[in-house]
C-alpha cells in the first residue's frame, strides 16, 4: 500500500484541519460540513496528479488547443453518514464520476468496548477497471475499511484503490498495510498520535457524523 501524508507541507489545508478540531467551532454543524467539503476538494485535486490522462483538441472561438482531460473511470464511494460532506468535496472535482454509498459502523453486542463492524447498506456501481475512491473523514482501527471493501466485491477489479481518510491513527493505518495489496493507495490529510481505550483517535476530533449531521440515537 502507498501512503500520500497530504498536509506535511503548509496549505490552506491546515486551516480547515484546524477548524473542524476546534471545539467551539465545532457547535455550527454548517461550518463542519463546509470545511469538510473543502477538505474533500484539496484531496480531490491531490489525487487527481497520480491518475491517467489523455490529450485532446479543443476548438475555441480563436483556434485549436491540445489539452488533457481525465482519462481514467473513477467511482466515489462515501461510507454512510460521516462520508456524505466529504464526499461531496471530491464530487466537486470529479464531476463526471460514478458514485456509490455504503454503511458501516460499530456494533456493541455485549454493550461493553467490544465492537464489531457491520456493513448492512449497499448502493454502487461497477467496478470493474475504474478507480475507486473510497471516502471516510477517520480512520482508527482501520476495521471499517476493511469490511467495507469486501462487501464491495472486489472480485470485479478495480483498476486502483484509493482511500481518503481526513485523519488517522497510526494503528489504523499499520493494520490497512497489513490487509490491502499494493494497488492500494492511502491518502492521509492528517496522522494523529494513537488510539485511546475505546479505540477512539486521540487528539482527534470527536464523531465527525454527529458533528455534521447531530447525534444519533
């Protein structure tokens, strides 16, 4: 798996990061989601430089000018409910994409810190030889993704496998090593420092859904 740290460089980037960590900031659930969205577009457009292209001729009032345009197949696919602001960041730069949802979330059967990941909803389209781009604002144990990419059914191979996580934890990101094959490419906007008892990401930021969207029941 090959691993883009996107804000180890100073950008704008950092700025969003900032806001949407900020507690105080974090009680307009509009700003979250703006600044979520915006997050998206920058790692949109950074991954954007790894896919292929090919050139065309486009006709202007004045003449002919060879450009490239995105030559690859790309599908978003958002887990449901964090993914949705994030994705729409990405769906602003990759307007001609195909998209796809899917749920998972945290089962505790005992009601105690043991969790299991259940997968329930479905909703994508083929993949067969496109780029999937799979979009999740936190990546902790990293047990989600996984689970997630085989209810995909990758038996249909996807070209490549992408997956845009705004901010991770180290365990999270050494378990996807372990699991995903080379064709995978992780794009971190933010590492973090570990996982707490509850394998929750500390600093972090909290539950990027419930920030976005209210709590849940």
């Amino acid at each position: 798996m090959q691993i883009h740290y996107i804000s180890e460089d100073n950008s704008i980037l950092n700025h969003f990061l900032e806001e949407i960590r900020d507690i105080n900031i974090q009680k307009d659930s509009m700003r979250f989601r703006k600044n979520m969205e915006r997050i998206g577009e920058i790692m949109a457009y950074e991954l954007s430089k790894t896919l292929e292209y090919k050139v065309i001729e486009v006709t202007t009032p004045l003449g002919v000018k060879p450009t490239s345009i995105l030559a690859d197949n790309v599908v978003l696919c958002s887990i449901l409910r964090a993914g949705l602001s994030l994705h729409t960041g990405f769906m602003n730069l990759f307007d001609h994409a195909e998209n796809g949802f899917i749920s998972a979330y945290r089962h505790h059967p005992k009601n105690d810190d043991y969790f299991e990941i259940l997968v329930e909803y479905q909703a994508t389209p083929s993949l067969e030889n496109k780029n999937l781009i799979v979009i999740d604002p936190m990546l902790a144990t990293g047990q989600s993704i996984i689970a997630v990419l085989n209810k995909l059914n990758l038996d249909q191979n996807p070209k490549e496998i992408h997956i845009a996580v705004v901010i991770a934890a180290p365990e999270g990101i050494a378990y996807l090593e372990e699991k995903l094959p080379e064709n995978c490419h992780l794009w971190v906007a933010a590492l973090d420092e570990k996982l707490n008892e509850k394998n929750y990401i500390i600093p972090g930021l909290g539950d990027a859904g419930d920030l976005a969207y209210g709590q849940k029941l």
